[in-house]
C-alpha cells in the first residue's frame, strides 16, 4: 500500500513527491513498524574491540577515538551501552550523538551500523612513571548477550606550569614532564638548569623566554627535549609530534648570556633558538650534540651575538636552518639541511650584516666539517654588504653553484645537475613516515672528508658512534646497523 501512494503522489505532484519520500525516510527511523530479535544468535560486530588511546597527560582531557558498530544480520537489534567503570571511569563515550555513562536503547537496523567516540581524562596519582588505565563498553542486546569494546589509555602525570616566572636559581629534573602554559621566564640573574632527561612540553602559543640563563644539560642516553604537549595524533600515522608549529621556540634576550644546550632535543615550533643583539665580548649560547628540527620559522636565529654549534643536527625549518646576522658564529660536525615536509624552505644558511635600515656587523663565520645542503641551488647563501670579516667554509660537503667562492676551501661541491645529491645523502632519503633521518648513506660523499684534527676533539658522533681516523663531514658517522637516535 505504501508503494503505491507513492506511486500515486509521483503522478500527481513533484511537491507531493518530495513530501512524500521525506515522510518514507522519517518512517524507517522510527521505532514504529521495527521488530528487535531477542535471538541469542544475532550479534554485534565492531571494527575494533579495543580502542588503545596515545598516552595522555592527567586532568587534560583527551581527543577523541572512534570505533564502529555494525549489525549484519538481516534483523534489527535493540541495545543499552554502558560504561563498566559508571560515573567514576575515566571514560566518556558518545554513540550517535548521545552521550554519558550510559545510552539507553540503541536501535540498530538490519544492515545498519553506529558511529562511537571515546574520550578520557585521566585523574592524577602519584606514579612517576605512565600508567595504564582500562574499561569496558558492555554492550546488552534484548536477547540478554553482553558484549564489550575493551577501553585502554596510559596516562602520564605531569607538573603544570601557568605563566611561571623563574625569579632564582631553579633545576627542573627527570621525574615529571613539565607543561608550560603562557610561557615560562627566566628573569635576568636567574639561571634554570634542566637535568639530564629533563622534559619540556609546551602549550600552543608558549614559549622559552630567557632574560637570565638557561642551562639545559642533557646526555647521550638521556637527552633535554623541548617540544608541544599534543601527545595524540592527527592521522594514525601521524603524531603531533612531528608537526611544527606547536608552540613557540627558546627566545635569548639580549641581557642573556652562557646559555648552553647540551644534548638537547629542541622541535616542533614556530622557531628553534632565537638569539638576541648582546656584546660580542660574551659567548650567547653554545649547542652541543643537539638537534633543532621541524620549525615553522628559522631553526636557529642569531643577530649581533656570538655563538658555538658543534656536533649538531639544525633541520627542517620553514625558513632558513641557520640564519646568521652580524655577530660571530662557529659551526663544526652540524648537519644543516633543509627539506622540511610542511614548507617550501629557504636556503639551509644564511648569513647577513642587516636587519630592515640597520647593520650588524659581522666579526667571523666559520663552518668546518659540515653538510649544508637542501633542495635549493645555493644552501649557503651570503647576503652581506660588507664582506670583509672572516667567512670560511672547511672540510665540508655544499650544495651550491658557487663553487668559486673563495670563503670555500677543502670544500666537496655538490648540485642539482649531479644524479644524487641533496636528501640522497642521507639514509632512506630524508623521511621516515615524516620523521626526519639525517643518518648518512653509505654513497654520500660526506664520508670521511672531515679534518683529522678536529675530529680528535669530537671523538664521537651525535649518536655515540665513534668518530674513525677518516672521519665523515656533519654530526652523524656512517653506520651498517642503525638505532633509536632519540
């Protein structure tokens, strides 16, 4: 009968017909007219029966997963879907747009299915080290079958930081992650010393802001990380964590001086460490077996100060690796190199004497035992208009068509005329499923031109390996087997 009216409305009206299907549909998602089957036999299906979340930092709550739930049986079911935990289970679920502890009466259409999203936030407690927390979703068919999706979340407690000023002496250590929210400042004649391990993660927006001293000291095994406090994910493949532009970057002010960053792990930002003017007569900052990569903006940015790189890996930026105006700078055993997945990127160097009207002057530039290379011609680019101070360039691998360069001297020149250059000199190209891998391949002509002096001095590489007599350019020695870097 139905059929036919609306057989009938088609031949009267296009309106009535409109009406009419609108009325059909509206039908069909009634419960009038659906019988539930209470037959034991006739069960759910779910995409997955357990959603496993990333790790979570306590009381913050958490993106969402979802999970589907299918009826493949050609008769519909009715359901309730509770939490087992109730009230007091650190998940909240959402099914088809109805959410809490407990949805009540389901109907699940033969062929039909619904769409779940699971969230958490997880109390704290007093482990130090990430916990795993668990329920259940029970699932109660009319027929009396129960079946569950298993919830499961690791939570890591954390110290929160709101707008913290260091006024004195301070040490962060290894035994929380810290969660920086509206920046974290260092005052002038404060110094912060962050302990081997040492974790810094930042909100969106948040930054370092030094006035006084930072003193990150890290090792080998157990590196200072700075980084976005996103611990999920974006895409499944894809971690927050190897997006830039998550929060801010390491500002120097120009009263700072002797900030050192020893074996830290500084990515994800809208910038890496950014130096302000200061009398060329101090050291700004050192960086030593360190790695900047994955910024928005420059890796690292020094304008009228002096600094020290060495055994370093500066990757990644939206801008330039390295951009140097005026001041002094010294690079040995960096890899600089510039393929950042998220941006077009400028040069992998940079060096100037002007910001806008003013000028900088440039005592001394100097790079020795380095890759600089990238997807642009000239990787090393100098744009400055008083080219009398000390520009030299050592025992290093260069992509650039300026081979004439007379800062250039026991030089290996590269270009992109050549079968394999730039990311070819590295392992596996120069992403991994976007993370950056800057270890060198065994064809790369960057093996064993490093000055055997310097060497000496470096011993080992930014992973640990030891440096041989014939010693390769950049942080990274060339390896058969490869590990974890950090």
């Amino acid at each position: 009968m139905a059929i036919y009216v609306l057989y009938l409305q088609i031949k009267m009206n296009k309106r009535v017909l409109l009406a009419g299907a609108v009325a059909a549909i509206l039908a069909a998602g009634c419960d009038e007219g659906l019988t539930f089957s209470t037959d034991g036999r006739h069960t759910l299906a779910f995409s997955q029966d357990t959603v496993c979340m990333d790790t979570m930092l306590t009381t913050v709550a958490s993106a969402s997963w979802s999970f589907m739930v299918y009826n493949r049986n050609d008769v519909a079911l009715k359901a309730d879907a509770l939490l087992s935990g109730g009230a007091s289970s650190p998940f909240r679920m959402n099914i088809d747009g109805e959410g809490g502890t407990t949805v009540a009466g389901l109907e699940i259409p033969a062929g039909d299915s619904l769409f779940c999203l699971v969230s958490a936030v997880i109390p704290q407690n007093a482990d130090i080290q990430p916990f795993v927390v668990s329920d259940s979703i029970r699932f109660i068919l009319e027929s009396g079958v129960v079946q569950q999706v298993q919830l499961r979340a690791c939570g890591q407690n954390a110290v929160m930081l709101h707008g913290r000023r260091i006024e004195s002496d301070e040490t962060f250590s290894a035994q929380l992650p810290y969660v920086v929210y509206d920046s974290l400042y260092v005052a002038p004649g404060a110094t912060l010393t962050l302990q081997p391990g040492t974790r810094l993660l930042f909100h969106s927006g948040a930054w370092l802001d030094v006035a006084g001293c930072v003193r990150a000291q890290g090792t080998q095994d157990s590196m200072v990380t700075m980084r976005g406090d996103r611990l999920d994910r974006m895409f499944t493949d894809l971690p927050y964590d190897l997006l830039d532009g998550q929060w801010g970057g390491v500002r120097l002010r120009g009263e700072s001086f002797d900030n050192s960053f020893i074996h830290c792990d500084i990515h994800g930002g809208n910038w890496g460490v950014a130096a302000d003017s200061s009398a060329l007569d101090g050291l700004k900052f050192e960086m030593l077996s360190s790695v900047v990569s994955n910024v928005t903006g420059n890796g690292i940015e020094a304008t009228g100060c002096s600094i020290t790189v060495a055994n370093s890996q500066i990757t990644n930026a939206g801008l330039y690796c390295a951009s140097i105006t005026g001041g002094s700078c010294s690079f040995n055993f960096c890899t600089v190199a510039s393929f950042s997945p998220w941006r077009t990127g400028s040069a992998a160097v940079m060096l100037s004497d002007r910001v806008g009207e003013r000028k900088w002057d440039m005592k001394q530039a100097v790079f020795s035992n380095c890759i600089i290379t990238g997807r642009h011609d000239r990787e090393l680019v100098d744009s400055r208009s008083d080219t009398a101070a000390v520009c030299s360039v050592d025992h290093s691998l260069v992509l650039t068509t300026d081979s004439l360069n007379p800062a250039f001297h026991d030089v290996v020149f590269e270009n992109h005329d050549m079968e394999r250059c730039g990311a070819d000199n590295f392992r596996y190209g120069t992403l991994r499923g976007y993370e950056p891998v800057f270890l060198l391949d065994s064809i790369s002509p960057a093996r064993g031109i490093a000055d055997t002096a310097a060497a000496a001095l470096w011993p080992s590489d930014l992973a640990g390996v030891i440096r041989p007599a014939a010693a390769s350019a950049g942080c990274y020695e060339y390896v058969e087997t490869i590990k974890k870097l950090f």
